[in-house]
C-alpha cells in the first residue's frame, strides 16, 4: 500500500517507523535543504490525508439528514402498520356489530311476526271466547229456566211440625183444611215429602207438588191468610237457586223495592212502581239505566237480547 501511495503521489511515503527515524535529525540533517523538502512532503501528504479523512459541514448534514430520514421513514412505517392494525381491527369491530345487528333486526323481524300472529290467534279466542261465553250464559239461562218450570207445580212449606212415621199427603191435607181452610183432594197430590234443610231444630221443609197450576193457585191465594195464623207455617214458590240468588240481588239493590218470583220468572218492582224481569245473568244496574232511557222494554232481559 506505501508503494501504491508512492506511485500515485511521485513521492517516498515513510512509515512510522521511518518518520520516527527521520525525527531524530542532527545538526547536519536540518541544515541540508533536500531534508527538509522531504520532510515537507510527508508533512503535507499526512494533512491531505487528515484532510481527506475529515467528515465535512456537507458531509455531516448529508449523514444527519440520512439517519433522520430513515428514522422518520421507520417511524412511518410502523405508524402505517399501526394505524393498518388499527384499521383492521376496527373493521372486524364494525363488521361483528353489522353482523349482530343483522342478526337481530332479523330476530326483531321475526318475533314482530310471532308476536302479530299470536296477536290475532289471541284476539281470534277471545272473540270465541266471547261468543262461547254468550252460549254457556243462554244455555244457563235456558237451563235455570227448564228447571224453573219443572217446578211450576211446586210449593214449597216451611214450618210444619214434623213426626216420626209421619204420612206427609195428610199432614199437609190437615194443614191445608185446618189452617188454609181449603180442601185438597188425595188425586190433587202428585207428590209431597220433605227435603234437607231444616236449621236450628226447625222442622225440614216440605216439597209439594200438585196436578196443576189451577190447584197451586187455590193454595197460594191463601198464602197470606198460612203466614198471618202465627203457627210459623209459610208458603213459598219452589224457586231454584239461581234464581233465589237473584231475588236477594235485587232486594240488596237500593233502586229496588222488591224482589220477587211469579209464574216462572224473577221481577224487580222499582221505588217508582214499574215493574222489570231479570234474568240469572243481567246486569242489573245496567239494565235498569237502559229501561230508563227508553232502549229496553219492561219484559226483555240482558240475556234474551243477547
């Protein structure tokens, strides 16, 4: 390489060595000039090479703005990669919510047309259940009043002592001709005998029923003359439960004066004097402010208009 350096530059390049050597001049050597020429020539090859070597103004501004711009160049790309992560992410955020809210704006669909079919099946039984409802009262209804008129030819006695081996036609014929003062014949007797429900030692009540309502009528046209004697006897239409339900509905109303029972039907008579019959299943109040605005007769109940 010192060869090298020597054919470039046309002249001797000394190593350390040699310079070292070289710096131990005598007296001779300083004062021969071609000493001092070589001397020179190394002096100035080593500063052209310091020189050389030197890193200048330019050169450091290249080198910084190099490594700032790689710096900057590595802090985009990580930054890019960053906000790419970041993308992504929020992507696959955004496309899951879409897929949630696909999920249930179906759902929601779905369930709105269950909730409209369920609507309709629901309104679908309650118009059935309404109309299956109407049905069972006017067959109640119907069924109260069979009942009713299978008793028409019945009367009820309460009150009348009763006896061991009694024979209940003559009990009741000698009530009848004692108290009533009315003959009833043996023929005129379908069937008599008693029935549970005698309370707090009180004899039980008597079933009497006779041939026809010509026969019942002659009894009952004596039922206040039975009750006025003061033997604890009464006389009573056989009314079915349904019905004596409904009488004491109507004598608990305050509108009502009375309830009563005639000829196979239940009626209210008004403070005002009218008259009104009732059925098992009015509304009692309801039908009474009908009457009074003029949209319902006298003689037709809730449920016979229905």
């Amino acid at each position: 390489m010192m060869a090298t350096a020597e054919k470039s530059t046309g002249k001797k390049v000394f190593t350390n060595k040699e310079r070292t050597k070289a710096g131990k001049r005598n007296l001779s050597d300083v004062s021969n000039p071609n000493t001092s020429s070589d001397e020179f020539s190394i002096l100035m090859s080593e500063l052209e090479d310091i020189k050389r070597k030197t890193v200048t103004k330019t050169d450091m501004k290249s080198i910084v703005s190099s490594i700032v711009n790689d710096m900057l160049n590595d802090a985009k790309k990580v930054m890019e990669k960053q906000f790419d992560d970041f993308k992504k992410q929020q992507d696959e955020v955004r496309g899951d919510l879409i897929e949630r809210i696909d999920r249930l704006h179906l759902e929601n669909e779905t369930l709105k047309e269950t909730i409209s079919a369920k609507s309709k099946q629901i309104r679908e039984m309650e118009v059935n259940v309404k109309e299956a409802l109407k049905i069972a009262k006017r067959a109640e209804s119907k069924s109260n009043f069979n009942e009713q008129y299978s008793r028409k030819s019945n009367i009820k006695i309460f009150g009348l002592e009763e006896k061991e081996r009694e024979n209940t036609n003559e009990v009741v014929r000698s009530m009848m001709k004692d108290v009533a003062k009315i003959d009833v014949s043996e023929s005129e007797i379908v069937a008599c005998h008693r029935i549970p429900g005698g309370k707090n030692g009180l004899p039980r009540p008597i079933i009497l029923k006779v041939k026809n309502s010509d026969v019942k009528a002659k009894i009952m046209r004596k039922r206040s003359e039975v009750k006025s004697k003061g033997h604890g006897i009464r006389l009573a239409d056989d009314v079915t439960r349904a019905n004596s339900i409904l009488i004491q509905k109507l004598n608990d109303n305050h509108h009502i004066e009375q309830g009563y029972y005639y000829n196979g039907s239940v009626f209210g008579r008004m403070k005002s004097g009218q008259k009104m019959k009732f059925d098992i299943h009015d509304d009692i109040d309801k039908k009474m402010s009908k009457s009074a605005r003029g949209r319902s007769g006298y003689e037709t109940s809730d449920s016979e208009a229905e």
